[in-house]
C-alpha cells in the first residue's frame, strides 16, 4: 500500500512498481508479477550444443553440479583446446585441412604412430575427412574446465563432426594441436591430423545405435531461447503435463522444482527447498547464453529415483512419473514418438 500523500512520492512508487510488473489500483499495489517474456520448453528439446569431451568425464557431472562447495579433481581440468568441425558444403574452405578423429584415441605422448592416420572409417567411431578449426569465440569450456564440457555457439547439423584436441592440467594431451604438425609440409602431405571425435556423423538420428558418443551428447541443458537474462526478473517452474493441459508442478508429492534438483537452497542460501528456482550461475543457469543447468545427467530419469531415494521413497524403475526414453530414443525421433510429459515454464527479462 502506498501511504504517503506527496504527488511526487506516490509518481515515484507508482512508476517503480509498474516496472516491477506491479498493478496499481487507488493507489494501493495489489498484485506483482515479474516483467520479462514467456517461454516454456518440453523436456524433449535438451539442447545439442554441449558435449563432455570423453566418457570419463560422464560421471563427474553429478558430483560437480551437486556439491557445495564443489568437489573437482584438479588433474582431470581442462586446460586447453581446439575444437575442429568438419566442412560439408562442396567448396573447400581456406583454413581446413584433412584430419581423422577418433572416440578412443589414446593420450599424445610427443606423436602418435602412423597406423592412426590410415585404416577405413568406422561409422559412430572413425571420421575422417576435411575439418576446420574454430575461433575460440565460437565454443566455450563449462566449469573453468572441471567437467569436461565443451558448448558450442552455433549448432552443427545432425551431418557435420565435432572434433577436438584438449590438455589436461595434469599433463595429459588427447589429438593434436595445430602447433603439433601443421607445417607446410605437413598439410601438403595430406596426412590427417589427429583429433579427439565428440560427435560423429548422424549421432542425433542414430542415438544410441553409437553407444559412447551418445553418452556425449549432455542431454541435461535446455535453452530459454533468451540471451543475457536479468536475475531480478527470472522466474522458472516444472510442471507435468497431461495432454494437451497443463497438470501439476508436484509429482509424488513433491515439487519438481525440488525433485529436480533446481530448489535445494532457500533465498538466503541455507540448505532447504522454498519453492523457488536457486538462481545460481554457472551452477543451474547460463545467464549470459540463458541456459538452464540440471545437476542430474539424466534428469527426467535416474534423476528423479535419486532424488527420492535420498529422501526414503524409493521408485520402481518402472514407475509413470520416469521418463527414460528421453535419453534412449534418437533426437530427432523424440517429438514425434515421445509426448510433452515434462514441460518447463517461465519469463525472463533479458537484454
């Protein structure tokens, strides 16, 4: 309630709660909504942008988003890269050169043997063909590198590869950097160079079917479709649709906010649910690319059973409110062939 009577003061509150997302009647504030646009995400539509740069590092993604402060293993950080990708358009781009890339390939010890650089392709395993490097404002390490997370900018198309070469604080290298080969001779040459493979032609129709390189693909982050999001003005919710309606925010009696992992502290920063989403950067959001974080690796799933088993209500595997063929199902088979169970909902003012 406004209860001063100075015009200017009233103008003054008047004007701030309007932009507050306030409404004003008789001069009493009676409701406030946040200001900023709708979205709202299906759990279908993780995005594809972000990949763990080798399995190993599959299951420290848990351990780094749910731990306070978080538990890392300084010798696994990832210290430097190069991401490659490879060339689909017919006409060659100046700076690719030929390169092969592999999901197993063994860590650089000052080369690689020559046996590498020949053999056949092996589909969902061995890539070879013309690559180019990317600028580094093109790609992005999560975690200061701790989870081996690489996110690229743009998406790539389900017939492009993603390619890498990384070190490890610990010393260890896996593909070649540029600085490792690329001479004048060497590119005349024509023999590839050797990299790291992260995604692999078809990784998103064939899902699956490629066993480790979809365990790659972090299917744990979704996009707001809103860059550079204002804290002040974010709101976010999970609710579990029937249909066509929108249905409860609760499974089990339990807030999804909660059960998945996105309320576990209270607004001043006591462990505790409050039934709102922890804005945390770098931990549940990506406020500069408006990404949202689940702590789980496969949240609408294992995460959900952890979540009440920590809890003293253990799921069956089989139970309805679990959603595994979210991440046993190809992408691109995932709109047609699965419904919006899960859908996320919220606004957000961005700049």
């Amino acid at each position: 309630m406004i209860s001063s009577t100075n015009p200017d003061r009233i103008f003054l509150a008047i004007l701030a709660s309007w932009l507050l997302g306030c409404q004003e009647s008789d001069r009493e504030i009676t409701e406030c909504k946040p200001i900023g646009d709708p979205f709202q995400i299906s759990a279908v539509n993780y995005s594809t942008n972000y990949y763990f740069v080798d399995t190993s590092y599959v299951s420290l993604y848990e351990q780094f988003f749910l731990s306070d402060p978080t538990v890392v293993d300084p010798a696994l950080q990832i210290l430097e890269t190069e991401v490659w990708v490879s060339r689909l358009g017919a006409l060659p781009n100046v700076y690719e050169i030929h390169g092969k890339a592999y999901v197993h390939l063994p860590a650089y010890r000052g080369g690689y043997p020559n046996s590498l650089r020949t053999g056949p392709d092996e589909p969902g395993n061995i890539e070879e063909g013309p690559f180019f490097r990317l600028d580094r404002s093109q790609y992005e390490t999560l975690g200061d590198g701790y989870p081996g997370i690489i996110r690229l900018r743009d998406n790539v198309s389900d017939y492009g590869v993603i390619a890498i070469a990384y070190r490890r604080a610990d010393g260890a290298q896996f593909g070649e950097f540029a600085r490792d080969v690329l001479d004048s001779a060497f590119v005349a040459s024509g023999i590839p160079i050797l990299l790291k493979l992260v995604k692999p032609v078809n990784l998103l129709s064939n899902g699956p079917a490629y066993r480790d390189p979809w365990r790659l693909l972090v299917k744990s982050i979704y996009p707001i479709g809103y860059s550079g999001v204002i804290r002040t003005q974010f709101q976010l919710d999970v609710f579990e649709q029937t249909g066509a309606t929108p249905g409860q925010h609760s499974i089990l009696g339990k807030p999804l906010l909660a059960v998945l992992g996105l309320d576990r502290y209270t607004s001043d920063g006591a462990p505790g649910e409050d039934g709102v989403f922890d804005y945390r950067p770098g931990r549940t959001i990506d406020q500069i690319r408006g990404d949202i974080i689940l702590p789980y690796v496969r949240p609408f799933d294992n995460g959900i059973r952890k979540y009440f088993a920590s809890i003293g209500q253990p799921i069956s595997p089989a139970s309805n409110v679990l959603l595994p063929q979210l991440y046993d199902l190809p992408t691109t088979a995932l709109a047609r062939r699965l419904a919006s169970k899960y859908v996320f909902e919220g606004s957000a003012l961005h700049q």
